[in-house]
C-alpha cells in the first residue's frame, strides 16, 4: 500500500464557491483581529476556482458588504451591472403577462442586486483569500473523509492520480494527499458526495426532511447591442412544463456585461413523467416568441448544468459533527422564491469561521462548532428562509396557478410579520416518477443550430474534458438495474434526464440492450445521483481537474 503524505491546518475547506471562500476569508480576517496564527486551506476540484460555478446569477450583496465591505471600489466584477429593471412573466405557448410589483412582497423585487458572473465574483474572492495567506489548491478533488479514532472528522484525502480505468497504476501515478485539520468545512454544492457520506454516517438529516433539487440549464449568448439593455432582469414561469402534468419550474433573462445575456431554466426533479427531458424543455422554452426575438442573429458562447438544492428550511440537516461543519449549498441555504442562494451560502461560511476561531483560539479541535448552528438560529438566514418555507410544497401540491397563489399569500403574510402556523413537508425526488405505460411520451422537436441545440454539440462549449483512462466516476451499485427494471419501468430515464448526453441505451433494437455510460461528457450537475429512481447511480469525484471549465459563468 503506498504511503501518503500528510499536511496540517487549523481548517481545511473542500470547495472555492462563495461559501467556501467567504469561510476562508473570515478566518483570516478573525485571527489577524484575534492576533492569531490559523492555517487555512481550500481543496478545488476545479481545474482552476470558478471551473465549476455556476449560477444564473442576480446576486444580494448582504454578505459580501459584511466581508469586504469596499468591494464595489476594489475591482470586483460583480460591481459592474447594478439589477435596474425587474420583471415576471407568465408565460402561455405564444404570449405572456407580466406580473405586477404589488402583487409580491418587497424582497422579490431585486432592489439593491446585481447581476454577473458568480465564476468570476469567486475568482475575485480567491484572490482575497490569498492576499490574506489561504492556500488555495485548485485541481485537487477531496476523495475521502478521514476520521479519528474516536470517530471525529480528522480532513480529508485528495484522489490518487494516474489510475488507469482498470485501477492499474500508469506511470504518472502520484498519490493523494492528506490533509489533516482541527475543523473541516464541507463547501461542496449541491449534493456533495463527501457531505452525502457525512449526512449517512453522523445521521445529520433524521429531524428534517429530504433536500429536494431542482436541474438548473444556462446558456451565454451575445446578443444584438440594439437589444441589450445591462442590469434587466426577468423570470418566466408557466409554458413550456405546463404541457406536461407533475412537472414544474421556470426559467430566467439577464442583461449582464459585454453585450451578453444569461438565459437559462430550471426543471423540479420532482417530475412524474419519466419521458421528461429537461435539457429539451430548455431549449424548446427558447422558442417562445419573446424569447426567440432577443435570440435572433445573437451567438451562444458557453453551456452548463448544474443541480439545486430547493428543499429551503425544512431540509436543512443538522449542520455540525465532531470536528467538521457543513456551509452553503453542502446543507442547502438556497432561497427558492428569491433564487437566490450565494448571500446566505456566504454568511453561512462566515458564521462556521467565526465559531471555529473561537474554538481555536481555546485551544479546542475535532469536537462540534456548537456556536454556528446557533448563530444560524439567530440570523437573518434563518428569518429569511422561513418567511418562504411553505413556497415550493405549495406549488407542488397544488400546481403552478394555484400553488403560486397560495404560496404568495403565505410570504406577505409572513412577510408583515403573521406567522402562518404550519410548515409543510417535501418528499425524495427519486420516489416521484411514474411507471412509462402510465403517461404520454414527449415528441420534442430537432434541434435547428441556430436557437435549440443538441446535448453534445452543447457539452463542447462547455469545455468539459476528462482523462479518459481513468476508472469511471458515475459508479452503479448494482450494473443490472439500468436494463433489468429501469428500462422496461421507466424506459431508462437517465437517457434524458441527464443534460449531458452521459448514459445511453443501445442495442434495443437487435434485442441486446446494454447500458453506457460516456462518463467523459458529464459536467458534474449531479442530477443522476438524484433522480435515478433506484438510487442506483453513486456520483464520485473523478480525477482532479476534470470536468467543466466555465468562462464567464
């Protein structure tokens, strides 16, 4: 067995999204007021920090006012488009209405945000974190937790590299390293497969309920300068998931930088019908008509897909356990109504920072950060999530016109302070689909080139790559399933649920089906480790620096 070498910190952070970085910053920031030495160091997956961000992104500046209160005259990009005109659309096949500012309580109406690059804002932040002495080490993927013996989290080991698919050593072959800490902060995303283990092992989630997710598509496109208008945003719901019974979601436009929009659209994993495609109901909500004419003679630059952790208040887990925390959308901070999740990802990070220093500098390690999870329970993120707990099971149970409704009333009734007195309940994403015999299959049309693309032609201007002899990292617990029960259930859903064109049934027609798996196309959204109704799918990280590398995103 090879040797690992090990490295010591105070606290060691799994992932560079706003939550991990806003963590870092703040433990630098706290020991030079405490006039303490604290080590700190980010793991990456990403080929660089930003590789793998993705958001649509209209962006509260709550948190980051709090940590580096001069970032507007610091050079950070994010300064550069102010929200200035805010819309909702209600969409039909051909027309919309738009919805009026009255009708929704003061919070939805994006006073104060801005609009760009959350890719580019944690590019910004890592530079910070740098400047304060964080070591940042992107293209190193946390593979495995490590534990003391009396069971606390002792760090993390980054993959091995050089491993053939055959799990031969190549002649590259280097071993992961350890990172040993007194307190490590699971800022992974959504879904992290670390932070899954951790949620099992410690039984993090037995008082809450399940996270739920939604499939989050985007695309830049650099539009006709007559029709750019910088800092307007708009959210669309209805049309196109309104043709299809038990699904939902909605989708976005903002005018950002440089003559560009980001558009993209969301898809509830909850849908019923296992012929559901969210990447073609992405493309097919670009050809309504008012969508389609800001589209017209622009050029889309870059593709991406990325889960959501939607569950809100209800489904965020226990948030500490000996020796570790989990920040961000690891526990699932996002503000659906809002869709917004990076303010409260950050000050999440900031409160487990500011916990961890003060144990610290006690001389304490590898026990619970009892004191952010009561932070948590004092904060604004906690009040601000539970004005909206009850939005998205309303919208559930009862459909997009009158969930919607509902819901509204509940946030302005929360809103002006009247606490409704309940708080419904969400139910596991995978359990929702029903057997392929039992609803209509979807015909949806080719792809012109022009406004609707294909999955891989779309996963090219992602700038995925992966080593492809390496051992596949979407993992099936057991290899039957796919043909055995999801195809003849569900007709095999992972050929479309997947936006990346990764899982594939061929053979059907000779009567051999068998099951691939193009794991080199997969840009780490996650939506198979979610939705495969078997939970058969197990997401591992691949070798460091594999995936997506999104520019601008």
């Amino acid at each position: 067995m090879t040797t690992r070498e090990s490295m010591p910190y105070d606290v060691v952070i799994v992932g560079a999204g706003p939550a991990g970085l806003s963590a870092a910053i703040r433990l630098k920031q706290m020991a030079a007021e405490k006039d303490a030495e604290i080590s700190v160091c980010v793991l990456e997956k990403g080929s660089e920090v930003g590789a793998h961000i993705l958001s649509g992104a209209v962006i509260d500046p709550k948190s980051l006012d709090e940590l580096l209160p001069n970032w507007r005259e610091d050079g950070c990009p994010l300064a550069e488009v102010p929200v200035t005109e805010n819309h909702h659309w209600i969409l039909s096949k051909t027309k919309k209405s738009e919805m009026p500012h009255f009708v929704t309580p003061s919070f939805m109406h994006n006073k104060g945000t801005y609009t760009g690059s959350l890719g580019n804002l944690c590019r910004w932040m890592a530079g910070k974190a740098e400047e304060l002495g964080v070591e940042i080490f992107p293209g190193f993927a946390a593979a495995e937790i490590l534990f003391n013996d009396d069971g606390s989290v002792k760090g993390v080991a980054t993959g091995d590299m050089g491993v053939a698919r055959d799990g031969t050593h190549k002649g590259d072959y280097t071993p992961g390293l350890e990172l040993h800490a007194k307190y490590t902060f699971f800022s992974e995303g959504c879904r992290g497969h670390l932070t899954k283990q951790l949620i099992a092992k410690f039984d993090l989630a037995k008082d809450s309920d399940p996270q739920v997710y939604g499939l989050g598509i985007k695309e830049l496109w650099d539009i006709d300068p007559a029709l750019h208008s910088p800092g307007r945003v708009i959210h669309t719901q209805g049309w196109p998931l309104t043709e299809t019974d038990g699904s939902n979601g909605g989708g976005w436009i903002y005018h950002q930088a440089n003559g560009q929009v980001s558009i993209g659209f969301v898809t509830w994993l909850n849908y019923t019908n296992p012929h559901l495609s969210p990447f073609h109901e992405m493309q097919r909500w670009k050809t309504h008509p008012e969508i389609a004419a800001l589209l017209k003679g622009a050029k889309r630059v870059s593709y991406g897909a990325r889960a959501i952790s939607d569950g809100g208040l209800q489904s965020i887990p226990k948030l500490v356990m000996p020796g570790a925390a989990l920040i961000g959308d690891s526990a699932g901070f996002l503000n659906v109504p809002r869709i917004k999740g990076t303010h409260t990802a950050m000050k999440s990070g900031m409160m487990a920072a500011e916990a961890a220093v003060e144990a610290i500098v006690s001389q304490r390690g590898h026990d619970e950060l009892a004191a952010y999870p009561e932070a948590f329970e004092r904060s604004w993120v906690k009040k601000e999530l539970s004005v909206v707990r009850n939005v998205v099971p309303l919208v559930k149970k009862f459909g997009d016109l009158v969930g919607s409704g509902l819901a509204g009333v509940t946030m302005w009734l929360e809103h002006l302070g009247i606490k409704v007195p309940f708080t419904m309940h969400h139910h596991p994403d995978h359990e929702s689909l029903w057997r392929k015999d039992l609803v209509k299959p979807i015909d949806y049309p080719k792809a012109d080139g022009v406004l609707t693309f294909d999955r891989l032609s779309s996963v090219f201007i992602s700038n995925t790559n992966h080593e492809e002899d390496q051992p596949v990292h979407l993992t099936l617990k057991d290899p039957a399933v796919p043909i055995t029960y999801n195809l003849p259930m569900y007709d095999e859903p992972a050929q479309r649920y997947c936006p990346a064109g990764v899982y594939e049934v061929v053979g059907v027609e000779e009567g051999d089906p068998k099951f691939v798996i193009n794991a080199q196309n997969c840009v780490h959204c996650k939506t198979c480790d979610i939705k495969d109704p078997t939970q058969n799918i197990n997401w591992v990280v691949p070798e460091g620096g594999g995936g997506p590398n999104y520019p601008n995103m």
